[in-house]
C-alpha cells in the first residue's frame, strides 16, 4: 500500500488534505537549521486539537543524516534531502524526547538509518478518572496504519491530571518529552520508508489523524467523578481460556475484582500465580441444578470476607438462579420472573403468539394426544407446516427441526426432548433474513445496538428435511437489511424486553424479518441480502419476529467480532451492569464514528469496517491431528499471505488428540472460526470468507470416531460450551 492510502479511503478526503499540505511544504522548506554536529535527528512535533475530549501530538524522527540541504521539492523522496524547517529541529545525543521514548519502551536503542519514525502522543483535555486501563488498545485495534508498540500507562479508576500544551508546532525536545511524561498513551507506528516525499508524509500524517478522531472523538477515556472500586462474582466460570480470556481481561482493565464461583475442579480454582492474574477468589460451591442450589451460591458469597457488589453469569442454565441470588442480596438485577420467561423458549414464543400455533408437549405421546384431539387442547392448535420443533430450554440450535409434514412431527419432538429432559416446543417457521440483534440497554434506553445478518442455514433451503440443521454458517456485520427494517426490529425487541421487566443490561435476541422487501440471492457471483424483484415484493408491512431471547452477551465467538468492528466490549458493559456501575456503562459503549457505504443510512455508521465471521464444522468424525506444529488457523495465514492480513481473528478449538463427530446434539459440530473483514464492500468480504473457508484445512483421522471431546474434559468443541453462538 501506497504512503497514506488507506483502504476504503473516504473520497471526500482530498480537499481537506490541500491546506495542509500546503502548510507542511512551507514548514519542511523555510530556512534550513546549521548542522550542529556530523550525526544528528531531525525530528518535527506537533500538537493539533483532536476534538473536546483529546489532544495529540504527531512527531517524526528522521534517520541520521550528515548533510544539510535546502528542501527544495517537498515531492522528491525524503531520501534526495536532508534538511528540515525552522520549526523543526535536530536531535543532537543525548536526545530528551528519544531517551523519554526508551524509557517507556518505544523506539529503538539503534535507530535505523533508512527509517522514518512517526509517533502519537495521546492527551486527554481535561481532569478525569480512567474508565478502563486498556482504552486505547481496544479503540485502536485493528487500525489501517500497522502499529509497533502502545504504551498505556494509567491504572484503572486512578485520577489522571490533563496537560493541554498549546497547539502547533513544538520547538523543544524538552517539551515534547515532557508531553510522553504526562501523556494517557503513546503510539508507536510502523516506520516509513525514506523514499516517502514530504508531501506523502503529510498526507500519511492527515489521514492517521482523521482516523483517530474517528474512533476517540466521541469515546471519553475519563470519567469526571471518582469510581469506587468494586467486587463482582462470576458464577460459573468460563470452560477454558480462550472462551473466558476476554472477560477475565476486561474485568482486570475494568479495575473489578473478579470472584469465582464453580464447582470442585475448575482449571481456576488453583491458587497459583497465573490464576491470580484472572481473579481475585475462587469459591468452591457445590453447582448441581436442584433446589438448593440458590442458597449454596448465596452460601459461598456471603461467606467471602470482602463485600460483593453484584453477580453475573454468562451461562444460560443459571439466569434465573443468579438473578434470584441477586435479589435476595439487594444486588442490581432484572425480575426473577423476566429470566423465567426468556429461558422457556414456550413462554416467549406465547410474547407475540397467534393463537392456534404454537403448542408444548414433554413427549411424542402427548404429541400423539394433542393431534388427537382435533385442536381443543392448547388453545386449539392445529398445525400449519412447515413448523419448527425445539427443546424449551437449550441453546446453539440443538436439537432444532423444521418439519415439513405431519410424519415427520414426531421424529422432531423425539429429538427436542431428548435434549436437557425439557419438553418441546412447536412453533411456526418463519421466513425472512434471520439476524442477531444485540442491546445494551440503560433504564431502558438504548445505549448501543448492532444487527448481524446469518446466511440460510442449511434448514432454510426448500429441500431441507427433518434431520437438517439449523447451525450457522457464517454472520456479517453490519446489517444489510434496509434502515426502516432496522429501525422496526429495534423498536419491536427493545419493548419486548422493556415489557418483561429486562431494562438495564446485555441482551443477545435472535429474529427474523417477515415481510421483508429484501432476500437472499446469488448476484454478481456472491449470495447475500438483495432487493427483491418488483414483482416479489411484499404487500404487507415488514414485522420482526422473535426467535429467543438471551438476557447475556451473545457467546464468546459473537461477543468478540462486535469488540472489533464496532469498538464496543459486551463482557465488559455486562459486568458493569451487573456492579450497578451506570456512569460507566454509559460512556463505554461508544461505537466508532466510521461510516460505511451510503452515509445517509445510520445503520451503517459505527462500524470500522464490514465483517464476516466464518464458522469452520468438522469436515469429518474422527481424532485431530495436526499436519504440523502449527494450529490450523496460524497455518491457514502462513500458507495464504494474501488472506494473512484480511484475518483479524482465528481460535481453533481442538488439539491434536481430540475427537470430534460431525454433529453435537444435532447441531454441526465446530472445530475454528475466523473473522475477515475489508473495508471495501460488504460483497467483498463476504467473497473474502467463501476464500477462507475453501482454504482451511485441518487434518482428522476418520479411523477412529467417538463422542466429541476437548482437552479440557468439557463435552463441546466449542470453546464457550452454555450459548456458544
């Protein structure tokens, strides 16, 4: 890539670029400084507003030189000159600003010759409390401009004392190691090549400030009150690592202390260094799903001999548990009964029923009952095919069917309750854009909310049978839909919630849109949401219906993608709403300020750039192995450079040794996923994912077949086992 190109590049950039070109050409051309010594570091510094919330200050060392020169064409490459302005200046060792640079470790001990070196210092502009110590890592991940080394000094909740140095230019090393010293966080960038002209380095410089601005200008760093320092409680930890690294992560940078509550045996529960690092305590509790279980988890907290300020848990089967814990304690969270509702996939299929098509049955015999009975059982139903069949309490499309006949309506409830001994539900099929749609919400405002589009499955297709699945392929943010779709999903799933008592929190709610004027269809080589032709569009107004509701994050492989395209921490805005912590919830759920495409339609700003997240199954049942020391996502990137840098995330699931089916309580069993994006298309990235998946491999031994099982005794190749989305 060309010296300040950035992909997707705004075509509205050029005219703002003029002036300031203009004024760096007469900057790195006004009388050239003497040279001091034989070797020295041209460098030029300076500060420009950013927005209200933020300063920087954009510095670039230049490589060694021992000639002076006028510049006297800023468009040759900086190679053919080696003098600089007079509001520049030449480092002469020792040099204050480099030597404030190692001391925090950035820059080099040997600094090249054939370099040039650009960094960012970052500022806030007013007096605050940090929010979160890994701010800038998270607001700058996945940026255009590669970058080297972030240095983030701030510890959590601490009090930060603002510097606002005047803007332009700075004249003094002194001074520019002063601003590192005061500084919220330092960027180091990938060095420039010297054959980079004047000009180029200014357009480079231009653009990495719009950039920044794009994703600081509306995210405070700071809070402007004290935060009181707070202890949470997670009951039941994360499966592994990889599922609960992130929120192990974001507690630490939260500064909350985290508390574990599991059973005997957890991989956390050993007080060793490294765990410590994850949590503060590890409580041992006795987690069998029975009638004691609330009093036992009770037990464990108000035994701990430091307060708790609130409980959380990310597994599906302990909602309603933890709330009730919650509740007894006086901590904040939603009514009991509004966890009771979304958990039965019955009761909130009865939030938007039409009477007559939906019913329960707990086994094929009252199946058989309910038919019997001509529709005078449960408020008369009679089925209308196709219908979908699932168990009333599960998750990951276990044991979903879509049935098209009556034959095949008992096989579908054999299926359903085999699955958790839940009883089935029976419901009608749907057909629209499936999607996820995802809140955080405050006293029940909005605070963020994304769409993600999921591709027909293979149950979606006309053929599909009883036995085809309904596990995702894929997920694309963000949402093709059209706004006014958005907009009417919002608006009918943020009341659903508001109306069952859910008001604050994390909410992961899958729909799909009826009636909707677009479709899924194979244009231009790639299948994706399209207008539909005249002739098909609908007469009746589109309506969003719901699928389930699940009153968390979605899962770790969903949670994660929506923290790099948008900027936005699930796990980190669910633990403070679980800690009461209003005020931060708030100001961390700041999506960026990118636009993407038309920038008439709000749904596509936030996003840094369009996503695609791809789910690799398991091409066959059988034992892992490994065809060399790489894991197959890290070889996939090795042996395809092209796709390397478009893959911003890969976790493998499985280990050499590990036996996989195709298929885990009758979803398709996973063994990778990867996020793609680009920033040109959304048609582009999803060619991108196709691209990925063809060229994944990972070796299986099909000789040898058994039921799934992972490393770390858990039953699921998914590493985030209870709603693994």
């Amino acid at each position: 890539m060309a010296v300040g190109t950035f992909p997707g590049e705004r075509a509205s950039m050029g005219h703002k670029l003029t002036s300031s070109i203009s004024s760096v050409t007469s900057t790195f051309t006004q009388q050239p400084l003497s040279r001091p010594t034989n070797l020295y570091r041209p460098l030029f510094g300076e500060v420009i507003p950013l927005c209200e919330l933020y300063s920087i200050a954009n510095v670039v060392v230049f490589p060694s030189s021992s000639q002076s020169s006028a510049l006297q064409n800023p468009s040759q490459p900086y190679s053919q000159h080696n003098g600089i302005g007079s509001t520049g200046f030449r480092s002469t060792p020792p040099s204050p600003f480099i030597e404030a640079l190692q001391t925090i470790g950035l820059g080099s001990p040997s600094w090249s010759a054939s370099a040039i070196s650009v960094f960012t210092i970052v500022l806030p502009t007013t007096n605050g409390y940090v929010t979160r110590s890994d701010f800038l890592q998270l607001r700058l991940q996945d940026f255009p401009y590669k970058i080297l080394r972030t240095h983030e000094p701030l510890r959590p909740l601490q009090k930060y004392s603002a510097t606002c140095p005047a803007p332009g230019p700075v004249t003094s090393e002194h001074d520019l190691a002063t601003l590192v010293e005061s500084a919220a966080g330092v960027v180091q960038w990938e060095d420039l090549p010297t054959s980079v002209s004047f000009v180029d380095l200014e357009i480079y410089r231009t653009r990495l400030t719009e950039e920044l601005r794009d994703r600081l200008h509306n995210a405070p760093w700071l809070s402007s009150t004290p935060i009181p320092r707070q202890r949470v409680a997670l009951i039941r930890g994360r499966p592994n690592i990889t599922a609960g690294g992130p929120v192990y992560r974001a507690a630490k940078a939260l500064g909350l202390d985290l508390v574990i509550v599991d059973e005997e045996g957890h991989w956390l529960q050993a007080d060793t260094e490294e765990n410590r690092m994850h949590r503060e305590a590890f409580l041992v509790t006795d987690m069998t799903e029975d009638a004691g279980v609330v009093d036992r988890i009770i037990q464990s907290i108000v035994s701990y001999p430091l307060p708790i300020h609130g409980v959380f848990t990310l597994s599906d089967n302990f909602f309603v548990a933890v709330a009730q814990v919650a509740e007894a304690l006086g901590l904040p969270t939603s009514p009991v009964a509004a966890f009771e509702t979304s958990v039965d996939k019955y009761r909130s299929r009865l939030l938007q029923n039409v009477p007559g098509q939906t019913a329960r049955v707990h086994n094929v015999r009252e199946l058989e009952s309910l038919l019997a009975s001509g529709g005078n059982q449960q408020a008369e139903f009679i089925p209308r095919f196709p219908l979908i069949v699932k168990p009333t309490k599960g998750w990951s499309s276990e044991c979903v069917s879509k049935v098209n006949n009556l034959a095949d309506l008992a096989t579908a409830v054999q299926k359903a309750t085999s699955r958790h001994g839940s009883a089935a539900v029976i419901e009608p099929f749907f057909d629209g854009p499936e999607m996820d749609v995802n809140f955080v919400l405050l006293d029940g405002e909005i605070l963020f909310s994304e769409i993600a589009d999921e591709p027909p499955c293979d149950a979606d297709s006309s053929a599909a049978t009883v036995h085809s699945t309904f596990s995702p392929e894929a997920l694309t943010l963000p949402s093709a839909l059209p706004a006014q779709e958005q907009d009417i999903a919002k608006s009918t799933l943020r009341d659903i919630l508001v109306n069952l008592g859910f008001c604050t929190g994390v909410f992961h709610v899958e729909a799909r849109m009826v009636s909707s004027t677009f479709e899924y269809r194979k244009q231009d080589g790639v299948i994706d949401l399209v207008l539909k032709h005249a002739k098909s569009l609908p007469e009746s107004r589109a309506e969003c219906k719901l699928i389930e509701i699940n009153a968390r994050p979605p899962g770790y492989r969903v949670t994660v993608p929506t923290r790099h395209t948008y900027g936005v921490d699930y796990f980190a805005a669910h633990m403070l709403a679980a800690a009461g912590d209003k005020n931060r919830l708030r100001l961390t759920t700041r999506p960026y300020s990118h636009v993407l495409g038309d920038s008439t339609n709000d749904s596509k700003r936030g996003a840094q750039y369009w996503s695609r997240l791809v789910y690799i199954p398991a091409p066959v049942a059988g034992t892992v192995q490994w065809p060399s020391k790489l894991a197959p996502c890290e070889e996939l990137k090795r042996r395809r450079p092209d796709l390397a840098d478009k893959i911003v995330l890969g976790v493998d699931y499985c280990v050499p040794g590990d036996k996989v089916d195709l298929y885990t309580d009758g979803a398709r069993t996973y063994v990778a996923h990867l996020l793609v994006v680009n920033r040109e298309s959304r048609r582009d990235v999803i060619r991108l994912g196709e691209e990925v998946q063809k060229a994944f491999t990972i070796d299986i031994d099909c000789s040898i077949s058994s039921k799934t099982e992972i490393s770390d005794g858990e039953t699921d190749v998914c590493p985030d086992v209870e709603g693994c989305e």
